[in-house]
C-alpha cells in the first residue's frame, strides 16, 4: 500500500452532513471510509456518488455505540486502504422534548451514540491514526443556547466537546490535531424530519446571515481542519451557525 493518498474515515456518512463531508474529502484526495448504521444503500450512493467524481471510498457497517464494532471499522480501513489519517466522529441522532419527558430509550440512545459513540472513535482514533493525523469531532452550537427541549442532546454535545479539548492536549505531542466543528442548523433529517414547517421559518429567522446552513458549509470546515493547512489549530471548537450564537 503506497502512502501518497491519505485515508479518512467519517462516521455516519450515508446522508446529511456525513455525507457531505466524506465526499469533500474524497474530493480533496482522501481515500475515504463511508461509514453508516442502517441505510447500505444510501451509503452505497454515497460511494458511487464519490467514484463517479474520481475518488476512492468504501462503505462500511459499524454501529459507534459498539466499541468492537468500531475496532473492526479501523481493521478493515487499514486493510483496504492502509493506516488511518484523519477520523471524523459525525454519527449522532437527536430527539426533542422537556427533560421531565424523556424516555429511557431515548436518553440512553442518544448517550449510546452521540458520547459513547464519538468516545469509541477518540479512543480507537488515538490508538491507530498515524502521527501527524488529525481528529475532527461534531459538536452543536446549540450548547450556547442551554435550549429547552434540548437537554440530553445538549448534554452529550458538551461532553464531546470536553473530551475534544482533553485529548487534544494528549495527542498533541504526536503531531496529531482534535478539534470540534459546531453547527447552527443545517438543513438535513435531524433538523428537519419531525418539526414543522413553522418552527423551521422561525428557527431561519432568527439567523442573521438568512438561511439554514447546508451541509457543505460543514464540510468545507472538516476538509480545512483534515488538512495540513489547519496543522497549529489544536483543541479548539469552530462554531458555523450563520451568526446564530
Ligand atoms: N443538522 C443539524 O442541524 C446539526 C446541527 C448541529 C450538529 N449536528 C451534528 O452533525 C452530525 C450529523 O448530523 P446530520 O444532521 O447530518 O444527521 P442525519 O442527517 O440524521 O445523519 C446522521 C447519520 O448518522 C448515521 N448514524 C446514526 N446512528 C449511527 C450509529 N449508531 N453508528 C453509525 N452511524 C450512525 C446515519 O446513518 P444510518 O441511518 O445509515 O445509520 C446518518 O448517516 C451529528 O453529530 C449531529 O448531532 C447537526
């Protein structure tokens, strides 16, 4: 395996914002995982999309709330396409209402993927990517809010954060960057599926710059942070919400 093209995996690639950022960095030579839960075909688009554009990727299975699962997600990027370089842990889902309403299945899905899942990322990430490699983690800017109806997610977000900061600091010394994008809201199912029109006109209203963010906005934030161009940013949270908070 030569080492001229770098390798990427992002978590959560078969739509959305995933989506965009695996074909950004397909796009700007990465060999790259497409990595999703459910929806094989989507993820399947998602890699013909990338072949028909000239790049190189690959879709693979693994739940991140499964520490094995995703173990074998590094194994099996390495064995296609060598030592990981950059990790993006953008995998999360979401669920709305009062704190004093929420599930247990609810609470423990969002724990189960947005914390637990990124941690497996970090932890495996600081593991096998090579020195040199780079970390990019999804945050929310909606932690500045303290929004109601938001709590758990909210929650999950800060700790991501947290140990963004933590473990850029441990990684550091190897050359290795940790940072964290946070988005305002971006126009994808997480936003959109389930809430009525009238609030998403609202929520749009009140961004400054007029319109929901796309996930190619995102995107272009993770293909700098991947790149040799970002090398002294460390440890730090960009918030892209069209001047939201
Ligand atoms: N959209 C926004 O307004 C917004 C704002 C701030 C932050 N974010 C963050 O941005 C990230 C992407 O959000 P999005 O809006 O693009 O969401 P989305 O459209 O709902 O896409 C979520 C992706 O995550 C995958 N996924 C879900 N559970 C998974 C699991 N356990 N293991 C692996 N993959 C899993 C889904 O694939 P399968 O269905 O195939 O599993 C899908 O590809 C999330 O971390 C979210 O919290 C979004």
């Amino acid at each position: 395996m030569t080492r001229d093209m770098k390798t990427a995996i992002v978590t959560g690639a078969s739509r959305g914002i995933g989506a965009a950022i695996a074909r950004r960095l397909a796009a700007d030579g990465f060999r790259t995982i497409v990595n999703y839960a459910a929806d094989a075909a989507a993820a399947g688009a998602v890699v013909a999309a990338i072949a028909a554009e000239g790049g190189h990727a690959l879709a693979v299975r693994a739940d991140v709330s499964d520490a094995g699962a995703v173990a074998d997600l590094f194994a099996r990027s390495e064995a296609e396409f060598g030592t990981v370089d950059v990790l993006v842990n953008n995998a999360g889902v979401t669920a709305f209402g009062p704190l004093a309403e929420v599930r247990d299945e609810d609470y423990n899905r969002l724990v189960a993927v947005n914390l637990t899942g990124t941690f497996n990322g970090m932890r495996e990430g600081a593991r096998r990517i090579a020195d040199g490699g780079r970390i990019v983690n999804l945050s929310t800017s909606i932690i500045g809010h303290y929004s109601p109806g938001n709590a758990v997610y909210t929650a999950t977000k800060a700790a991501v954060e947290a140990m963004t900061h933590i473990l850029a600091k441990e990684l550091g010394p190897r050359g290795i960057t940790v940072n964290a994008v946070a988005p305002g809201p971006v126009a994808t199912e997480l936003l959109l599926a389930g809430r009525p029109p009238e609030l998403i006109r609202r929520l749009t209203s009140e961004i400054p710059l007029g319109r929901l963010g796309q996930p190619e906005d995102i995107a272009r934030i993770v293909s700098f942070l991947a790149s040799g161009e970002s090398g002294w940013v460390n440890g730090q949270v960009i918030r892209a919400n069209g001047g939201r908070n």
